[in-house]
C-alpha cells in the first residue's frame, strides 16, 4: 500500500488536543503512523481543515423499512437518478438515497462509518444485503430488543444474566452490533393497536414497563461490557409535553456504572433527543423543552445523546415505532407502511413534509439546534438528522452551517412565515453561541467514536489510528462568513482518505475502499435456559426454523469482529 | 341448444397447474392440467356438450382448443375458466390499461364445440402464434 | 413571438425521448443549435437533428418562442413536457408524457395522443384535439400530486385512469371515459361531456366532477343530495348533485365536513 | 447411504417453507424423497433428476433445430447481443438468488437494459397500489401468534400457495390463538367457490370484477353510512355484519391475490382493500398481505428498490439514469409497442404466462434464455443457455412474500460442468465489459 503525507493542513484532533495547528499527517499501510519515508506522495493540505472521518451514529441507511421507503417512493426520485461520470454507479433518491449514493454521498461529505440504527433480527440478512453493496464507508447494525419477547419474559422476573445470554446469541445470529431499544414495550403493545406513552404503562399481556425493560437492558448491556452503550428511541416521541418522559428516562441511568474495555463512558445514548424535547399539551401551545433536557444531559456524565435536526425538506419518516407512524400518518394522511415483525418488533414508514411556512415545523428545526448550542461537554453530544426522519443525511453540511454561523441561523428564524411564533415557542433567537471546528471534531468524529465503543481506531489522527481522514476546503483562518459557502465545504470533501486509500477527491469518488461489516461476539457462559427457550419460541411461534435464522458469513464478506468476553 | 356461447373468461392458477408446470413444460401432466375449460353444467347443457369434449374458445385476440370439463371449484353460470398457461394466453388480451397486467380474467369469449379439433401441445401453441410452427 | 418549425424527416426506429421539444430548451437558440440538443432512442445518444428539419429561430425566453412540428410524431414521448411559457403545436399525433409536468403556455395537439399526458400538469393550457390515452392529468407513481393547475381539454375520448390524485386545474374531456374517473381526487373540477365506463369519482376526497352522458354503474359511497341549475363549460342544464365517496375520510374545514361532489346532469 | 438434508427452503411460491427434509444419493447427486413439502414443491426437487434434462447450452438453427454450443460461445454470443442493442428488455429474476440478481443489474446498467421481474404481470398492480398508498403489514408469524379474523380476497392458497393455511394463517396454533382454526373467523371473498373457500367459515360471492365497489362498500359501511341494496351481488345486510365482524377482530388480516391483481381496475382493487384496512386500523388491528407468487419474485424488488429505489420495470436504457413507469417500462406493454430490439429471459418463463401477442412480438427479437430446464420461452429463442436450479442446486438469498429474508440451500450437485446462475452472469459481466473496452460489438 502507498505511503502518504498530508502536509501542512489545520488538523482538528480532540483525541490529541490539536485545536487547527499546521501539523503533517503520515499515512502507511492503511493506518495513522509517526513518519513515512521521502517516497511518500505528498498531498498538500495548506489553507485546509483536516479532520479524521466521521462517524454516523444513527441513520436508517439499509434494511427493511428503508427499503421499503426506498420502493414505495418513485416519486422521490422520479428525475433525481443519475449517474455521474466516472466509477460510480447511478445515484437516486432525494429522502432515502440507495445504497450506491448513501456510500458516495457520506464519503463525498468525509464519513467513513454508518451505524445502521435499528435491525429487525428477523431481517438482520436483509440488513446485511443492503450493507454489503453499500460501497466505501464501514457499516455496523443494531438489532432492536425493546419488545422483543425474550426480553419481556426474562425481565418480568429481572433474569439479567438471560438476557445478556440471549442478547449475545442475537448478536452472533444477526451479525450485530449493539442493544437498541425503540418505544420500549409501546411496539409490542402496537401489535394490538395500543401503545405505552409513559415509561410505567404497563405492556398488554407481558406485565411489564417501559422502565423495567430500559433498566434491565442497560444492566444486560454492561454485564456483556459491549463496546457500545444501550441505545434508545424513548417513549412518547414526537409529542407535546414529552419532555418530561425524556428525564424520566434519562434518570434511568443515574448510578449505573459502564463496564467495558472499550473507553466508553455511558450507559445510555438517548437518540435524536430532539423529537422529545417537547414541552406544552399541544401543537397550539408547543414549546421547546431542550433547555431542561439538556439541563439534565449536561449533568448526569453518564448519557451521551444525538441531536435528530430538521433540516426542513420533504422526507420519508420511519421507525420501529410502529404506533407513531400510525399517528403521524393520522396528521399528514400520507401513503402509511407498518409491518409487525413476530417476537420482536415492527415498524411505520410515513412521507412527510417539513413545511418551513408551519410554526410546528419550524420550531422543531429550532429545538434541534437549540440542543448542541446547549451541550457543555460536545464529546456527549452528536449531530444526527435521524436520518431519513428529521431530513436527509446529505443535509449535514447545512446543519454544521447553521450550528457554526448565528448570522445564518437566524436569517433562517426571521424569515419563517410564522416567525414570531417560533422565536416566542422557542430559544433559539437567545443563543449566540458558534459551534467551532474543534467542537464539530468532537461531535462528528471523537465523540460518537467513543460512544460506539471504537475510538482505538476511529475519531482521530493519532499515530496507530485507521487512516481515515477528510480534507475540508476551509481555512480556518479564513473561516466562511457566509453559510451557503460553508455547505459547500462541508457537501464535498477536498480529500478523503479510508484505510489510507484516496477515496473521494474533490468530491468525485475515485476509489470503492475496502468496506468492512463490524459485529460484537460476546462470548457468555452456556446458559442451558435460554438454548432451550429459543429452541422453544422457533418450533412453536417463529415462522421460519431455528437452523434458518441465523445470517451467514458471506453476507459480511469483510467482517471485522469485536469480542467481547463475559465468562469471567 | 346454442352452436356458440359467450362466457366471461378469467385465467387463475390451480394446484394440477402447478403440479405440471413443475414436472415439465412438456410434460404429460401439465398437458392435461392445462388444456381444460372449466364451465358451469348449465353453460355445458347450453352448448349441448359432454364433459371432456373438444371446444374451440375465442376471444379478440385469437382462439385456442381445449377440453371442456365440469369444475370442482364452483363458477356461476356465464364464467369459465382456463388454468393458466400457453394455452389460456393464447386468447389473453394483451391490453394492459398502463398498467403493465394484461387481461388475464374478465375477458369475453366465444365458445363452441370442436370435438374433432385436436388439442396442440404447449410448445406448438405458441410456436403456432409465432409463425414458427414447421407443419 | 418567433416560431420554429420541425418537420419529421426520419422516422425513429424505437421510440424517440424528446425531452428537448420545449420551449424551454428552445429559448435563445438558432436552428443549428436545436439540431444539436439530445434525442434519445435507449443508449443510443443522437439529436434533434437526425430526426426533424429546423427552421426558423427561438424567442429570447420561452415566452416569446413558439414551436410547430409537423410529420408523424406517433413515436416521440415528452414533447412539450415541462414547458413554462410560449406556445407548441403538434400537427401529429404523440407517444407519452405529452404536455407533462406542463406549469404554463399552450399546448395543442392535432391529433391523439397516448397514455401519461397531461401529467401533474400544474399550469397552462393544453389542448388535445383527438383521443387521449390513460392517465391523463394524473399524478405520477407513487405520487400524491396530480394535476395541480391549468386547463387540459380532450375534444375527444380519453382512457383509463384519467385525473387520478388530481388536487385542482381543470379538466374537460368531451368524449367518453373508461374506467376510473378521478379516483382519489382531492381538488380542481372534471367536465365529462360523454359517458363513462364505471368507477367514476372513487376514493374522492374533494373536488367536483361534472357528468353529461351516463355512468353505468354508480359507486355506492355516492348519495344524491339536490337538484341544481349549473352552466358548465358554457352549458346551462339541472343537475342531480351527489356527496362525494363516503367511504372516504374527509377533511373538515371550519368545523364543516368537507366532500367532493358529483353532478349528473338529468 | 442416503442421507437426510434438513431445513431445506421450497423454491416454489411466495410461501418459501423451510421445513422440508430432502434424502439425497451418498454421491450428493440425486434427489431420492421430499417430506414436508405440497405437491408442487415436491414435482420440482422430483424434475431435478428426470431424464433427458438439457445440460449444454443450444443454439436454434435456420431450419429451426437446435444445436449444442459451448458456455463460452453462449456467452459471447449473449453479450454481442446485449451491446449491440440499443434497448434491451432483461425480464424474469423471480427464481434466481439476490445475488445472482445484483450482478444482472450491473450487466444491465452497463448494455442499457429494462430490468423487470415476474411481478409485472403478477402482484405489480400491488406495488402501484403501495406505491400509491402505502401498505399497513406483517410477518406471517404474526398472522400466526394474533389474528383472529383471516379473509382470503381473489386468492385460492389451496390451489397456488398450498402450505399457506396450515403453516401460518388457519390452521396453526401460536402464542395468543392457542385455539387454532377454531379461534379464528375465516372470511373468503371469491368469483368462485373456490378450495378455499370451502376451508372458510363464510363465503362471499362477488361478482366478478366488482371488487371495487364491494370494498368502497365495506369502507362505507365502516363509516355508518347508507348503502344500495347490493353491491356487486352481495346484499347491504351482509357487507355491514360482516363489517360489524371485523371491527370486533383483536388482529386480523386481509389475504389477497390474482383477483384483484389480475381483475378490471388493477391497482385500485388492491388500494381500495389497503385502504380498508387502514380504515379497520381505527378500530383495532389490521393488516394486509399480498399472497406473492414466485418464490423469490419479492426479492428482485428488494434487490431493485435497494439499488435503484423502484421495485420493478426498472428502465436503465439510458445508461445514466434509472427510470420506472408501470405501462410504458413493463415488460408487456415494451413488447405490445415494440419498444426494445432484443430479449434477455431469466428464471422465467414469459411464453407460458405472457399473453400471446406480446410474444409475437418477442420471439421477432434476437433472444435469450436463461432456464434449467426446456419450456416454452427456450423453444422460441435463440439460444437457451440452462443452469443449476437455483434452491436445488446452489444456494442463494430469497425473500418470502412478507419480505422475511431466507437462505435457500444447495441440497444436490447440479449436473456436471453446469454453471449457476451467478457464475454465468458474471461471466456475461466480464464478457461485455471486455466488449464495450473494445469500443462494442
């Protein structure tokens, strides 16, 4: 592999505390080293910000629904499906790109890892499909757990140890990454057309809450010690007034303590907190709640979160959540999807429109801004679109422009329609902080590497770490005052560099990479219980055999393995 | 007693169908799967035809021989049905409304006994249409 | 206004994608520029061109162009599609997407054309003088947005599936229909001068539709309500009017239920 | 010894049991004995050892014969064909793997190809539908573990998806329906009294193509509001007991096929049924399931929706975009008009099931067909390249009809020297890209 060093750019690296220092990056074999010979090719960096990749914590990038959003949408890309010249294949879709154009479009931005947030484990071989023609970035999935029946019995009667043995026997058949919980116990409710709005409804039938499940997963989820925390899509999203569930379950987490040989400190990541940060009882009187739930947040060191900003376009909402979708569609009266998935989950998928004209609409665009100007500690703190719910992922780079620039944000805020009654719902006009280069390093590439439990390798550009690094066409000397300009920047890396490969240059994709598929082998006790439970549940409630389920190695042809080992 | 009636054709599956067209496009059983109408005995006396003769069907797309027989599966008198294949396609309107499916049922056909035409095979009843049978 | 004429000269072999028969493309360019636009039959890139003699020269903008195109054009899709402004006249008849995605100007037809025309037409005026396919003025797959705006009239029948998700814009055809008329209309009005071939207005939300020949079968979510004195299209007659599909929701407006109506005429 | 192969996946219909135990030759060559399987699914592991199977690709002859040629001769021949044409229909896909399928699509984007799968003429008038209103669904162990109300609507598992009542939606028992059949209403909606009808416990004889207005009626009814006296041959009384029935259901569940799909109207007859269904949803819960007919016809539009987000017709023929419209890049109306110059078939058998004109028109075309065995598209063709029954004889990803993912399993050796379907396209593959570095054919 070619020898590499990037010469002369403004590194912005929370792991090493380089705040835009000119500083060279050698790059050797695919990894960051200390030097490399006089034959290494030189790419000259001056007058540029460099960066490690990034890393996506939570976007629906392969799997079932997004699938399904994909299909049952000509219109979204109806005259949207090119190819460009060169490598690449044809791109399509504006909400829900395909896989091609979700791979280019994340490297074209400089990522270079996407967590796929939520996998049915029944479609875990699904998931997998649409991950291995993903080009370029690496990609991880998290099965779902929330409802899953297992879980449900097993934490009835708090069996911790069960559900860890379960979880890890998920894990290895689905080829997974971590615990995602969505609407815990509120899907399995839905499956009677009910749900569970706060964390003490009981769910139907099962004799639990949703405070018992987040409990017990989270204790399931430190007994494996698995690089990344509990992750979860909370109760009531999307509601007025839900704020107030968002701390409850927040407070979940006070007193657990991470275990794990990973570096991660949390034992809770509470995904794109924006749609629960919602006060007022209803859309009449909705305010923003993100000042008490960031209150909270910023105290209790033990969360991280991810933000979910609207980013104000036509959209493809979906989730497990399978009663919000049915709610949503109530209010939009848009083409519904839902499917139950038996024993363990569902999902919705509604198209939706976040009219900037709509005061609603609006201030959800300020709460989720209102977040990260918020947060005092940006290596807790992630930008996420949700993506496709808030907006698309190719929006990131608007969303950095109006985090990074007040001028631009509020240009935005004061030509709303309804301006008046967004500034009076919400904070935002009050905020005049700018998120720096080196506060975006932390939320894009160092924080979420923490949390994922990978920052070994990926967040930074420290001499051992993965050659994943993206050259930015900014000079921060000469910061963009413009917003328009700092999209731009932002849309389309100058450089990028995975696994010490040039992948992205000026924006046009130049090389596929070497795309790999990361999952967590948790090695646990024999556990004869749950070996017979599952046996069990497959004969007689599955609908497919036991000896079917599991998702075979070919579907992750470059698999990366994280053991784990929770014998001892 | 009618020398033709009109019936209103729908095309479907059945398990013989499936059972032939898994042994073999050309085998005996899809041949005989096939290679039926199924009408109702009142449309049958109507005709003045006996279970399992020859019948010529047509539609306004072309004509096709098959065998008449009583069904298992109950119509009402006026519809009829040919299990799905060369044979039924060879009446199947190709119109498809922009939608991309053709006719396959409820379509108008004209039936009338045929009892000494013979009954093509699957191969020569398409290769017939396309002008690629060698006599 | 400045007019530029093509003449067909040969024939496509396939069907020919003539995106670039617009004004819009045409505004600002002489005769040898437009033969050069893009004219595609599948992978094969050819141009306008190859297939049409040009004369005259385009208008400034679209506004001031006016394009008229002679020969068979039976095999052409697009043409006039997406077009703001000015004026086309096809003496032929036309493949799909005639007219489509359409925001203004005026478009006629001398001849008939095929299915998807008119679609989400959101402005202008497009005439159609002979048949019309189906889907006509509908929206397109998936889409919940059909003809939005603008005044579509077929002189004479048009197919199936015409003003499917029409959402308004006005739409008259003098023929008849076949089935599926303004099915999961939410807005805009539908004169129908002729008959129509069942399922008239089903799954209708809002909108009027306005029927002078018969339907022979009625859907069963209709309910006659009154008999009124309309002129429509320039016609004065009774009508009975009917409450819209009422397997449908409906919106409510001011506390109000809001439905579509249906008017026979008697 | 012969020995038992368990787990084994059907390659028949949208069902795709994974419960059948095959008994193979100790030389892994011959299918001996199927168990579990329906009819169907057992004549098709039984075909994979008849006599006289073709294992050569052949070639048709002026005088009409066929001769046999060699893989490396098909192939070229097959990729001088794609390259030369200038619009090319690639239609089947419905019995092959995903994986054979993503190297179509590539070959596809590269020679301008339509690529459109057996839905086209199956359950497409579905996908408009979702298309156009969405679809509110679930896994068959759902319909298992909950409903409590089943109505088949112009579809007849008895006959096309024979395991179907008894593996997930009559007969068994799951968690919440320990009673089996008897804790579960069945309703079937028909033009005939079908087989399966006679498993229901009440039968609704519609007229036939007035499915529309019976469901608008259900949906009216649902709505408390007034009804003709009958609507499509069933009286106003019935359609609003049964409505009454329904909105009691815990979970239920509408079922439905050719019926609608195939019937007057189309797409509409299957919108209306999901907007039933989502109209039951404010009541209680509801769900519907298009009774998908190949076995791995779901697969190809989830292969196709992943790569180009349309799940059939994909119009690649440009090259550099990827379009799709129902009625112009569907394979039936491409061949009615003529709007492509050459036939590429794969895993399917468009001479069987396509409406007779539209094969005129086909067989006018250079073709080629790509099939384990003779039926009736390799007789009209060109060439007709066979290869390892995908299911049988290689493995492979598929997609039930309720999108559920499942591997299928080589349970047998193909013939000597066959290729599979994957290995051949991607020779095709290589073959073109060497074409088209040539500058074409």
């Amino acid at each position: 592999m070619s020898e590499y060093i990037i010469k002369n750019g403004h590194v912005f690296d929370p792991v090493q505390g380089i705040k835009g220092d000119k500083k060279d990056i050698a790059v050797k074999d695919g990894k960051i080293v200390e030097s490399v010979g006089s034959g290494a090719k030189v790419i000259d960096a001056s007058g540029k910000t460099v960066m490690a990749g990034a890393l996506e914590i939570h976007a629906h990038v392969a799997g079932p629904k997004v699938n399904a959003g994909r299909w049952y949408r000509p219109e979204d890309k109806h005259f949207d499906s090119h190819k460009k010249p060169g490598i690449t294949r044809i791109e399509g879709g504006k909400s829900i790109p395909t896989v091609f154009k979700t791979g280019y479009e994340y490297a074209r931005m400089g990522f270079t890892f996407a967590m796929e947030a939520a996998m049915p484990p029944l479609y875990a071989r699904h998931v997998h499909e649409e991950i291995h023609d993903t080009p370029i970035i690496d990609e991880a999935a998290l099965p779902v757990f929330g409802n899953n029946w297992f879980i449900l019995e097993y934490l009835k009667n708090q069996e911790i140890e069960n559900t860890a043995a379960y979880i890890a026997w998920v894990l290895r058949q689905t080829k997974g990454y971590g615990v995602k919980v969505v609407n815990p116990g509120g899907t399995e409710a839905w499956a009677w057309g009910l749900n569970c709005l706060t964390i003490h409804d009981p769910v139907p039938y099962f004799e639990i809450t949703p405070a018992e499940i987040v409990t017990g997963l989270m204790a399931a989820n430190e007994y494996l010690g698995l690089p990344h925390s509990m992750h979860i899509h909370q109760n009531d999203l999307g509601n007025p007034g839900n704020y107030k569930t968002t701390i409850d379950t927040l407070k979940l987490a006070e007193g657990v303590k991470p275990k794990n040989n990973f570096g991660r400190e949390q034992v809770m990541h509470s995904t794109h907190i924006q749609f629960h940060s919602y006060k007022g009882t209803n859309w009449g009187d909705f305010e923003s709640g993100a000042k008490e739930v960031m209150e909270y947040v910023n105290r209790q060191k033990n969360l991280t979160i991810d933000t979910g900003n609207v980013t104000l376009d036509e959209t493809t909402t979906m989730t497990a959540d399978g009663p919000f979708e049915h709610h949503l569609h109530g209010l939009n009266h848009l083409k519904w999807i839902n499917v139950d998935v038996e024993l363990e989950t569902a999902a919705g998928v509604v198209p939706f429109i976040y009219d900037p004209d709509n005061a609603v609409f609006a201030s959800q665009w300020a709460v989720g801004l209102e977040i990260p100007l918020y947060a005092k500690d940006p290596m807790r703190c992630f930008i996420t679109t949700d993506h496709p719910n808030a907006g698309p992922f190719t929006r990131y780079p608007r969303v950095y422009a109006w985090l990074m620039s007040q001028k631009y944000r509020n240009e935005r805020l004061n030509t709303f329609k309804k301006a008046d009654k967004v500034i009076g719902a919400t904070n935002l006009s009050g905020l005049d902080r700018e998120i720096t280069l080196y506060e975006l390093a932390q939320m894009t590439r160092a924080g979420p590497a923490r949390a994922l439990g990978l920052m070994k390798d990926y967040g930074g550009l420290k001499p051992g770490m993965n050659a994943d690094i993206a050259i930015y066409n900014i000079n921060p000397d000469k910061f963009p005052s413009d917003g328009l300009a700092i999209e731009k920047a932002f849309a389309n890396v100058a450089c990028l560099f995975k696994d010490g490969k040039i992948c992205v240059q000026e924006g046009k994709i130049a090389d596929m990479g070497h795309k790999k598929t990361f999952w967590v082998d948790a090695k646990v006790k024999e556990n004869k219980q749950v070996a017979h439970d599952i046996k069990e549940k497959f004969l007689r409630y599955y609908s497919i055999n036991e000896n079917n389920y599991s998702v075979p190695e070919s579907y992750a042809p470059h698999q990366h393995i994280i053991s784990v080992d929770a014998t001892q | 007693m009618e020398k033709k009636i009109t019936l209103n054709m729908i095309t479907c599956r059945t398990i013989q169908q499936g059972v032939g067209m898994e042994a073999g496009k050309t085998s005996q059983k899809y041949f005989d799967a096939c290679t039926i109408i199924h009408m109702h005995a009142d449309d049958m006396k109507k005709l003045g035809v006996w279970k399992n003769t020859n019948v010529k069907v047509t539609s306004s797309v072309g004509s096709v021989i098959v065998k008449a027989v009583e069904t298992r599966e109950d119509l009402v008198p006026g519809l009829a049905h040919i299990p799905m294949g060369p044979w039924a396609n060879r009446i199947v309107p190709a119109y498809t409304y922009s939608t991309g499916e053709p006719c396959f049922k409820g379509f108008p056909v004209d039936v009338e006994v045929a009892a000494n035409a013979p009954i093509m095979s699957s191969i020569d009843v398409l290769k017939d249409a396309c002008g690629l049978l060698r006599k | 206004m400045n007019t530029v004429t093509l003449t067909v000269k040969n024939a496509p072999e396939l069907f020919l994608e003539c995106e670039n028969v617009n004004t819009d493309a045409f505004a600002g360019k002489k005769a040898d520029q437009i033969a050069k636009l893009g004219a595609f039959q599948g992978k094969e890139i050819t141009t306008l061109g190859d297939y049409f003699t040009i004369t005259g020269e385009a208008g400034a903008t679209a506004a001031d162009t006016k394009i008229v195109i002679n020969g068979d054009c039976t095999k052409m899709k697009y043409i006039g599609a997406k077009m703001t402004a000015g004026e086309v006249v096809v003496n032929s008849a036309c493949d799909m997407y005639t007219g489509s995605w359409m925001k203004g100007g005026k478009l006629v037809v001398n001849g008939d054309v095929h299915s998807f025309c008119g679609l989400a037409m959101a402005g202008g005026e497009f005439t159609i003088n002979g048949n019309a396919g189906n889907y006509l003025g509908a929206a397109y797959r998936g889409d919940w947005r059909g003809m939005s705006g603008g005044v579509l009239r077929v002189k004479g029948n048009a197919g199936s599936d015409v003003a499917t998700f029409m959402t308004g814009g006005e739409m008259i055809i003098e023929g008849n229909v076949d089935i599926h008329l303004g099915t999961h209309m939410e807005g805009g009005k539908i004169i129908l001068k002729g008959n129509a071939n069942r399922r008239v207005g089903g799954q209708l939300v809002k909108g009027e539709i306005y029927v002078f020949g018969s339907i022979n079968v009625m859907m069963p979510g209709y309910k006659p309500v009154r008999d009124v004195e309309l002129e429509v299209d320039g016609t004065k007659a009774k009508f009975t009017e009917y409450l819209g599909d009422l397997g449908e929701r409906h919106p409510k407006r001011k506390g109000e239920t809001v439905y579509g109506h249906l008017y026979m005429k008697q | 010894m012969p020995k038992d192969v368990t787990d084994v996946i059907c390659p028949f219909c949208g069902t795709l049991c994974d419960d059948l135990i095959v008994t193979v030759s100790d030389d892994n060559k011959t299918i001996l004995g199927v168990k579990n399987a329906c009819a169907i699914g057992a004549e098709k592991f039984n075909h994979q050892r008849l006599p006289g199977r073709v294992t050569r690709p052949r070639m048709r002859q002026a005088d009409g014969t066929f001769k046999e040629v060699s893989y490396d001769e098909a192939i070229d021949w097959t990729a001088k064909m794609l390259v030369k044409s200038r619009k090319t229909l690639m239609y089947g896909w419905a019995s092959t793997s995903c994986q054979a399928m993503s190297i179509g699509h590539e070959i596809a984007e590269k020679v301008g190809g339509i690529v459109d799968n057996c839905a086209t003429v199956c359950h497409g008038s579905s996908l408009i539908a979702i298309e156009d209103v969405g679809v509110p669904s679930c896994t068959l162990g759902e319909v298992k573990n909950r409903a409590d109300r089943v109505i088949f609507w112009g579809c007849n598992p008895a006959h096309a998806h024979p395991r179907h009542m008894s593996r997930y939606s009559i007969f068994p028992r799951g968690f919440f329906t320990v009673k089996g059949h008897k804790g579960r209403k069945i309703y079937c909606v028909d033009c005939r009294y079908t087989d399966t009808a006679k498993c229901a416990d009440e039968f609704i004889q519609v007229q036939q193509g007035y499915d529309y207005e019976l469901l608008n009626a259900f949906r009216t009814a649902a709505r408390g509001e007034a009804l003709p006296d009958t609507v499509g041959g069933v009286p106003k009384e019935k359609i609003i007991e049964i409505v009454e029935d329904l909105k009691q259901a815990r979970f239920g569940i509408i079922f439905f096929g050719m019926g609608l799909t195939h019937s007057m109207g189309r797409n509409h007859n299957i919108d209306i049924a999901i907007n039933l269904t989502r109209d039951m949803n404010d009541f209680t819960k509801f769900a519907i399931m298009a009774m998908r007919g190949h076995w791995n016809v779901t697969g190809s539009g989830q292969v196709l929706g992943w790569q180009y987000g349309f799940p059939y017709a994909v119009d690649l023929s440009r090259r550099d975009q990827a379009r799709h419209q129902t009625g112009e890049t569907t394979s039936v109306d491409l061949l009615n008009r003529s709007e492509v110059e050459a036939c590429f078939y794969i895993a399917t058998d468009p001479g069987a099931h396509f409406p007779v004109d539209a094969m005129i028109s086909s067989s006018r075309k250079p073709t080629v067909t790509i099939d384990p065995h003779i039926q009736c598209t390799t007789e009209i063709s060109d060439l007709h390249i066979p290869v390892a029954m995908v299911g049988v004889e290689t493995g492979g990803c598929a997609y039930r009809m309720d999108n559920v993912p499942i591997e299928t399993r080589k349970v047998v050796e193909p013939p000597e020297g066959m290729l599979t379907d994957e290995q051949l396209l991607t020779r095709i593959n290589h073959r073109v890209d060497e074409l088209l570095a040539k500058g074409g054919a």
